[in-house]
C-alpha cells in the first residue's frame, strides 16, 4: 500500500483545493493535495468556465458609475436566497461573502494577475423575488481558464519541494479517524486500483459537489420542480459524484440543503461529447420565443433568461408529465448571430485566449462560427425556411407529433404582430423586458432591438430542442465561519475541514434557494482561504 504523510491533506483540485494549498504556501506546513482527475485537466469545473465572478463595490463598477454597497447586496442576496428560521450558518455565510468578496477575493486575484473586463454584466434580477439591483457579475479575461492557469502557475513558482505534494488519479473513498481525529485518507489509484493511505493533521475536502450524479441529483430534486426530468444533461464534473459527502457523513460530519440545486433550463447535448448526457448550457437568447412541448408560447408569464434562472427549471419541469421536462426555443438566423451563446470557456475561445480582434468580431458580425457548430453538428438544433417546415422538423426530431402548427404559427404571429404595432404599443412581457435590458449598455450590446421572428431579411427560422442541465449543488457539507466541518450537534468535527461547492460554497448552503451568480468561483475562493488561514492559526 502507497503510503503519504503531511501536515494538510487536501481532497480535490479544483478552485478550492488550488486556493487552500495557495494560501498555506509561506506557511510552515507540508501539503499534499490529491485529485482524481489527470493532471492536463488540473483545475476542475472552474477551469472549463466562462469566469463570472460576483463583486461588490469594485474598481468596475465604480468606473462605470454603479453605486453599490454591502448593505445592498446582503439584502438582494437574502430576499433571493429565501432562507430559512434554521439557516444560522447559511445566513452568516452569506454576510461574510458579500463583506469580503472584494478585499478577499477581488484583490486576491487581482495580485495574482486576474484582469476583468470593463463592463460589469447584470443577471439574475429578479423577477418575483427580487434579486440583484445592480450588475455585479465581473467576467474574468481569459474565462476561468486563465483564473485556473496563473493560480496553478503561482503555486508550482511558489513551491517548496519538500511542502507541497501533488498526486493526480487518485479516488479518496474513506476518512481515517484516530482518537476522535480525522487523521487522513484511504483511496484507491484510478489506473491500477492499488490502494493508499495519507495521514495528515488537517483533513480539508475540496471535491466539488453533487451534481454530476444523476443517481443524486435525482434522489434530491426539489419538490417545488415536481418530478425529475426524463432526460437530465450533465454539465457538473464527471466526479462530482458525492462519494467524499458520504465518507464525511461516516465521521459525523453533517449535510444539508442537497435539495438546492443551481440547474439550467436551457441545455443541449454537446457536439462532441466527454461524458455521459454530456450538456452544452446554452445563454438562452432574448428575443427567441420560449414554446413548451406541444409548440404553445410559455406563459402566462414568458420564460426570458436573465431575471430568475431557477424559476425557468421550476416552469419548464411543472409540465405534464416527465417526458415532457423539456422546452423549444424558436427564432431566426439574424437573432441567432446577435444573441446566442454558450456558457463555458470552451465556446468563448477570443474571451478564453485573450483575442481582443476576435471578440469584436464576434461582437459587431455576430458569433458565425458558435452558431456554425451548432446547426451543423448539435442534434437539437433544427432549421427551416418556413413555420410548416420548422415544425416538420421539430417532430422529426423528437420521433413523434407532438409539436402542433397551429401552436407555433399562432405564438410568432401574435408577437410579430405586437411588435408591428410600434414601440408606444408593446403590450407584451417579453418586448418590455427586452426594452428594459437595452438601457444598460452590458446588455444592449448583446440584445436585438424588437426583431420579428418571421422576418424575411432574417431567415431562416431556427428551433432549439433544451433540456434541463444540471450544474451546480447548493447544499453540502455544512460547515462554521473558519470552513470547519460541523456535527449533528452543530460541533466541530476535529481536524476536517470543507471548502467550495463540497460545503455548499460555505455553511453548507450559502445561497439558500437561488444564486445571485459569479457567486460560485468567489465562494470557492473565499471558503478556502479562510479555511487556509484557520488552519495556520490552530497550529
């Protein structure tokens, strides 16, 4: 048996994992962190994502003249998060992030050589519930890609040999407990299934969350989405399976909130898949009409994207029956190249690789090649000249008649007949948000102004099969404001600690029912330094 010894063990190579071992450099303690995945991929989910990160009161949004302040943002976060009489550590999460995000994450990076780009982007605002009064969401140039390569960088530049460890292909399946002490690990190699152990005097687990187990995600659906899906794409991390969520129950560690999920709406399969159901989360375009199964408009209030991510889940799975779980959206050619797009780095390569004459092309001739991609080798995209014609295909599609032509037309004529009625007459939802997104100039950029769907300059009609993806896990391991994993009996459990997406990105469910979003690197971030700096200061 392959046996390690250290000081801090860490569990994950993600975020939270990069950012604990990080932290502990300069630090007297030997670390060696563990991660299942290959080393090419060293940096987990973040490193595949677009880099949104949630600041409050930034140097960005001052230039831009956004008054913000923590006050504000604690009570966006509160009135989103809908938390509960019992949700004492998810609550004071809540306050330290928005109190800290930008001296202690903001600058962090920022030290580190993370730029972000000018315009502050502003989602999630709210729609029944209110959420964020001002743009907050600050996207990293480089995507979380370049957030992951300098953060790596810096680690092995800072590095002592004989203090920092890495190990990749590693599965960590059980915590060692010795006199009431978590103590170390024991796991198995992933290429050759021989066993080890790694003894430490602090245990922090950084493996992410659930929601790349379908088993799990279905297991915990909220009951407010009624019934899970027929069909659930994946767009978690293929190990964020909870298999370190049930090794910290064994020790008595507590978990809550598993039934808080950060899914998708608008999902479809990826072109050239890595995984099982492997899922693409499409940025859902504004100005597309949003139809259920049969090709009706959605309603009676419309489904647009940018106010309540989670209330379009809830409306698209509280369709008759399970199979019936997922959505069409139905526009044109001229709205595809405007506004579609695909959250990931992946599918932002000139934001990913810095191309600042990329991006502006993009911007100004719209995203050609994305919606190249797609139309030719995503199985859910359809394309036609005419409604009958999209609809035949739509069908053809999904291998059954469901789709009803009377439907579509009716829904593209009624809008398409609203807007030609001139901008004073606009008597529809969807047009006044879009009206309202146009003010600030972070979406207008990115937004069509009041475009038909049946318009012959704009052809041909495009329809998007979407289904729901799951992403993120709010809940997890509950933990107390040093990220020290907590009891049944609300105690410490000695020498464990929990950081990022596993702790639910702090207490075990930071973000109650809804995220404010670009909260999720910064609570990786912020959950880890501090669990960082309560390690140093135990010793």
């Amino acid at each position: 048996m392959q046996q390690y010894h250290c000081d801090v063990l860490i569990v994950g190579g993600g975020l939270a994992g990069i950012t604990t071992a990080l932290e502990l450099q300069g630090s007297d303690k030997s670390v060696l962190l563990l991660d299942r995945d290959e080393e090419a991929v060293f940096g987990g989910l973040a490193k595949e994502s677009f880099g949104g990160m949630f600041f409050v009161d930034s140097p960005e949004q001052r230039r831009l003249g956004i008054r913000d302040s923590t006050d504000l943002a604690l009570r966006d976060w509160s009135s989103f998060a809908e938390f509960g009489a019992d949700d004492h550590w998810p609550k004071a999460w809540a306050q330290a992030y928005v109190q800290r995000c930008t001296p202690d994450v903001y600058h962090w990076v920022r030290n580190y050589g993370i730029g972000f780009f000018p315009v502050v982007n502003w989602v999630e605002r709210g729609e029944f519930q209110p959420g964020n009064s001002l743009p907050r969401f600050h996207i990293v140039w480089g995507t979380g890609h370049a957030l992951i390569v300098q953060l790596v960088a810096a680690l092995r530049a800072q590095a002592q040999p004989d203090k920092l460890g890495l190990r990749f292909g590693q599965r960590v399946e059980q915590l060692i407990v010795e006199r009431g002490r978590v103590c170390g690990v024991r796991g198995v190699t992933e290429a050759t299934g021989t066993p080890f152990e790694a003894h430490a005097e602090q245990v922090v687990v950084a493996t992410g969350g659930i929601n790349g187990s379908m088993e799990l995600v279905r297991k915990h659906w909220h009951a407010d989405w009624h019934r899970p899906p027929e069909v659930i794409l994946n767009g978690s991390h293929r190990f964020a399976d909870g298999l370190l969520h049930r090794a910290v129950t064994e020790v008595g560690g507590k978990l809550t909130h598993l039934d808080k999920m950060w899914n998708y709406a608008a999902g479809v399969h990826h072109p050239r898949p890595r995984k099982p159901d492997h899922g693409l989360s499409l940025i859902p375009p504004r100005s597309a009409l949003w139809l259920n199964w049969r090709g009706e408009r959605m309603g009676p209030q419309p489904l647009v994207s940018g106010f309540d991510t989670r209330r379009l889940v809830r409306d698209i799975c509280a369709q008759e029956r399970a199979e019936h779980a997922y959505s069409w959206q139905v526009l044109n050619h001229r709205i595809a190249l405007k506004e579609l797009a695909i959250s990931g780095a992946e599918y932002n390569p000139s934001v990913r690789d810095k191309n600042v004459l990329g991006f502006l092309r993009d911007i100004l001739l719209g995203n050609r090649w994305l919606l190249g991609d797609m139309l030719q080798n995503c199985p859910d995209f359809v394309v036609a000249q005419t409604v009958p014609e999209l609809v035949e295909k739509m069908n053809a599609l999904q291998g059954d008649t469901a789709v009803q032509l009377d439907l579509v037309r009716d829904a593209i004529e009624r809008y398409d007949a609203t807007i030609a009625r001139g901008r004073n007459l606009m008597n529809d939802e969807q047009l006044r948000r879009i009206a309202e997104m146009r003010q600030y100039r972070g979406d207008r950029v990115r937004l069509c102004k009041f475009q038909p769907i049946n318009d012959p300059q704009a052809l041909p009609l495009i329809a998007i099969r979407e289904f729901i993806t799951s992403r993120k896990s709010l809940g997890g391991i509950q933990t107390d404001l040093h990220s020290r994993v907590l009891s049944a009996s609300n105690l410490p459990v000695p020498g464990l600690y929990a950081v990022g997406e596993a702790a639910g990105f702090g207490g075990g469910g930071v973000h109650g029912l809804r995220a404010l979003e670009g909260t999720f690197l910064g609570g990786c971030i912020l959950s880890a330094r501090i669990a960082a700096q309560a390690i140093v200061k135990s010793a």
